[in-house]
C-alpha cells in the first residue's frame, strides 16, 4: 500500500491504493477546520479494499488554509464564510477528477464521501453530477440553512441542494446523520430523503438513510465503526 502527498488541479491530496486497476476512486472530504490527514484511518480502510481513497484539503483548510479563517469563521458572516467554502470545493471536484484521469488510468468509477462540512460538500457536488457514481454525506446537511439554524440569504438558499431532490438520481446516495446532533440537525436530511425517495422510482436501493439515535455530531466509536463499514460497503456495492 502507498501514500503519496502530491496535488490534483492546485488542490493539495493525500493518495492511498494499492496500485492501479482500482475499484473505484473515492474522494474524502473532511470537516470543518480539518485537513485531508483527519481523516487517514478511513482513508486506508478503503485502500485496504481495493479503491483509490484521496483526501482532499476543501477550500481555505489544510495546506491552502487561509491566514484569516478563525476571524473568518467567528465574525457574523461566518454561514456565508462556511457556504462559500463548500461551494469553491465542490465546484472544483470535476477539474481534480479530469486532471487525475490525464494522470492515471485504472480509476474506476467516482465515488465522494464526506464528514460535517465534507457531508455538506458531498451534497453539493452529488447535485446534478454526470460524474459521480455514489456518494455518502456523514453528519452533513443538504439544508444550507440546517433546517433554519443558520438563516441564510435568498442566494444561498436557492443553491440549497434540498430544493432539487430529482437532480440526484441516478448517484447511488447513502445519506448517515448522528439523532442527537445539535450542529447538523437530522430533521433536514430525513425530510430530504423523503422526498428525494419519489425521483428513484423502481432503484430505491440506490438510496438509503441511516440515522443513529444514541450519537450526537462527534459520534460514539461503536456507532461510528458501524456507519462507516456502511460507507465502504456502499462504495463495494456501486463503484
């Protein structure tokens, strides 16, 4: 198995596998005011399983953190702070993608997956992608209000993926929430998957919600080691 820190169209990576031909490729989003390290034990539970797994520093986090992002962060725009960030990062995925497929042959096919704001990143980028095979959002919310907790502005409420539920199909969506998460309420992403249900009409198995009512948004580690075989297993069963 290797890893290797290199870049994908100037956002910095962190790359596990094995070595090509590859299961699939899975990008990994991590949360807020994290970094592509954060996340290394899942990055190489799903090398272990034969995919490509990147980590991938979001916008302004990680190598490319900006100076100012706890001012940022803890002034009175910090939402719309927050929203621009996931949506600089999702918007980028297709141009990483493209440019690793210039570099690399055996990928697969694409899977994302993300934790808080990478839950929300994955969202965003599942939203209406020719590209992406599954995905799998963990604690995040496709609500950029979070079900009213953070208003926002008639802007960045039009770009809320809640509002396009049909736009997701045909991604294979594995969606996982934490029952007791006072930072990304549940309520969002259960109303969204009951509504997302009507647009999959006979491959409602390509849509799952799984909520864990015992776990708040830092999640209990026997919840957390059954959500993520969930995860790997999605990606083994769709990519």
């Amino acid at each position: 198995m290797f890893c290797e820190r290199t870049s994908l169209a100037g956002a910095p990576v962190l790359l596990w596998g094995q070595g090509a031909p590859y299961r699939g490729t899975v990008f990994l989003y991590h949360g807020l005011g994290a970094s592509k390290e954060t996340n290394e034990k899942e990055l190489r539970a799903l090398a272990s399983r034969g995919f490509l797994a990147i980590g991938v520093d979001a916008v302004s986090h990680g190598d490319r953190r900006c100076p100012d992002f706890e001012s940022r962060m803890s002034g009175p725009d910090s939402h719309q702070e927050f929203l621009t960030m996931v949506r600089a990062t999702a918007d980028e995925l297709p141009l990483l993608w493209s440019d690793l497929r210039s570099k690399s042959g055996g990928l697969g096919e694409l899977g994302v997956c993300g934790i808080s704001m990478g839950g929300c990143i994955t969202f965003a980028a599942a939203c209406n992608s020719t590209l992406i095979k599954a995905a799998a959002p963990i604690l995040g919310s496709p609500d950029w209000s979070l079900g009213g907790l953070r208003p926002t502005s008639k802007e960045w409420w039009q770009d809320s993926p809640h509002h396009t539920p049909e736009w997701f199909p045909p991604v294979a969506l594995l969606v996982q929430n934490a029952g007791l998460d006072v930072n990304v309420p549940p309520q969002p992403a259960r109303d969204f998957i009951r509504e997302a249900s009507r647009y999959y009409g006979h491959a409602q198995e390509r849509l799952k919600y799984f909520e864990y009512p015992d776990s708040d948004h830092f999640m209990n580690a026997m919840d957390w080691e059954i959500l993520w075989a969930r995860v790997v297993g999605w990606f083994e069963r769709f990519l």
